[in-house]
C-alpha cells in the first residue's frame, strides 16, 4: 500500500523531499550520494529501517548497513571526559567529598570513593587508556585543590615502553639520528598527543627510557664515547639543545638529556 506524503513524520518528508529533487535532477546510473545516505540512516535511530526504506524506496540491505556504519560511528566519537571537582567549601578528606560519581557521556556512571571511607569499590577505573582516579591540581591562582581526573594508564605507559624496547635503537649504529628520528618520530608525536591530553608529566617516566636508549646508540656509534655513558650523555643534550625539535618528546614534553 502506497504511503501518503503528508502522513509522514515531518524529518521523515525533509529527507525524502532530499531524495525527490536528487532523483528528478541524477543521470542515469548514478550512486546515491553519501549525504543523502547519512540522512536515511539518521533516520533508522527513530524508526525501523524497513519502514525508512520503505519510505525513500531504498535497498533494505544497503540502508542497514549504512545505519550500522553511523552507529559505530558515533559510538567511537560520542564519548568524552567530564571532569568533576569537588565543590566549594568541602575539605577533601570531609565525608560528603567522598561521595563521588563521574559519569562518561556515552558511558556509565560510576561511584567513587576519593578517600576509601565510604566503602564503595572503586576509588580508580581505566577507561580509554586512561586511569581516572583523585589528583592534586593547582588552579591558576597557585591554589591546590583534589580533582578526579585522567591520565595515562599503567597497562598503556607499560605497552608503549614494552613497544619502544622492540624497536632496539642502541643496535641501528648504521643510521644517523636524524634518520632515526624520521622514522621514530610519527609513533611518539601520535602518543604524546593522545596520551598528553591531561596530565602530560605522567608522561615523563614513560619517554626517560628512551632518552638513555638514544645514549647507548651514542655509545655504540661513535668509538670516542664507548664505556662513556656521562660524555654520550652531555654529547647528546649538546645536540637536543642545538635542534630542540628532532625528537617529540624533546619538543613536546621538555624531555632532554643533560647537556653538562
């Protein structure tokens, strides 16, 4: 039975009016376009998809895996970081701060304990490679103040420095550093970005194994340092201080040798 127009909802008759003007005005055998897509499937959030594509007189297959696309779409860019802190007038250690739930849109809420008197069973969580949990923060005033926010995660500081010993630097004494930094440098700039969101000097345990990795390469390249370790050292932050920008974590993170 043919649907009447006007007994449509009305996003329903934007987007099949879309469709409408593209079909009187498409040459033959040309695709559907992807915005027109993107809206049929914006549609299956409120209704089935065998209805919408019923409506725009679409492939019930092709709109159901379009629908399932955005979906996994927006799950993966719907999440983000509230940050909660505690309000004013409370003292950290007082027991109505120890009532405290952070919520993740896109996510579940969860209830946390800042000091363990409450009970509850969490006072941290991971989520996303980070580890949520109570931290000092100073407000611009110089002021201190508890705060339950991210930072990186054990499990990921240990997978990236577990990934940068697989990379065995100290033996590639053939190459230069600035091919190492080439090579090296997409890798660390994507962790230092992601990671170094909040909290960035949580970083700085995990990038100091590499700066003495870069030491041994020194060592082992060039003969007049060997069994050297405080000349490599001195040599290599006299480099850091001449091109600050070779390695992104010397740039982004501050993270240089000692120049002597």
């Amino acid at each position: 039975m043919k649907t009447n127009h006007n007994e449509l909802p009305a996003r329903v008759r934007r987007v099949e009016e879309q469709f409408r003007r593209w079909r009187d005005g498409k040459d033959e055998r040309e695709r559907i376009p992807n915005r027109l897509w993107q809206a049929a499937a914006g549609l299956c959030g409120q209704h089935s998809v065998h209805k919408v594509s019923r409506w725009l007189h679409l492939n019930h297959t092709s709109l159901q895996k379009k629908a399932a696309k955005r979906t996994r779409s927006v799950r993966r860019t719907s999440s983000r970081f509230v940050e909660w802190r505690l309000p004013a007038g409370l003292a950290a250690g007082s027991a109505t701060a120890a009532e405290y739930v952070v919520e993740i849109e896109g996510g579940s809420a969860r209830r946390i304990s800042m000091r363990g008197t409450k009970g509850y069973p969490n006072e941290k969580f991971d989520f996303l490679g980070y580890t949520f949990r109570p931290r000092r923060s100073a407000n611009k005033h110089g002021k201190y103040f508890v705060c339950f926010s991210p930072a990186v995660s054990k499990k990921a500081a240990t997978a990236m420095r577990r990934e940068m010993r697989r990379w065995r630097l100290n033996l590639w004494s053939g190459d230069s550093l600035d091919y190492l930094a080439r090579m090296r440098n997409p890798i660390i700039r994507g962790w230092i970005n992601y990671y170094g969101r909040y909290y960035k000097s949580a970083l700085h345990p995990v990038f100091k194994p590499l700066n003495r990795a870069l030491v041994k390469w020194t060592m082992r390249k060039y003969k007049r340092y060997r069994d050297r370790q405080r000349r490599a050292t001195h040599w290599l932050g006299q480099v850091a201080q001449r091109e600050p920008r070779l390695f992104a974590h010397w740039e982004m993170l501050g993270l240089r040798p000692a120049a002597g």
